[in-house]
C-alpha cells in the first residue's frame, strides 16, 4: 500500500515538474521589456527541471519495475 502512495506522490511531482518547465518556457518567450529586465534565467530553470523531471521519471520506472534503474556500462571502465 506504501508503494502506491510513493508512486502517486512521485507522479504529482513529475506533474509539477512539468507544469514548472512550461511556465519557464512561456515566461522565456515573451518579449524583453527595457523598463523592467529580467533577474531570473528562465532557460537555465528549465534545464534543472528537465533534469529533475528525468531523474523523477527513473525514479516512477524503479517503483513500477521493482528493479532499479541500471547504467548501460560496468563500473571501472
């Protein structure tokens, strides 16, 4: 029963992860107004949350798996 509760939580993060990056991306492409510049990077944001949004979604395969997630090469290499 705790499994599913972690996977339902860990997919509303996955969802407002995304709902971040799309908010980043809309406030990106809007234009640049002189009179009050912008303080935030948004792309930059929008890099991080891609890579959280990856390591969520590793994270949701590893719950409905029950394997975690391997990487492609031997360690050592």
């Amino acid at each position: 029963m705790s499994n599913n509760i972690e996977l339902l939580i860990t997919c509303a993060i996955l969802v407002l992860e995304l709902a971040l990056i799309a908010f980043c991306f809309y406030k990106s492409k809007q234009p640049p107004n002189p009179l009050k510049p912008r303080l935030v990077n948004y792309q930059l944001i929008i890099l991080f949350l891609v890579l959280f949004a990856l390591a969520t979604l590793a994270h949701i395969i590893s719950l409905v798996t029950g394997t975690q997630v391997q990487p492609r090469r031997r360690r050592g290499m």
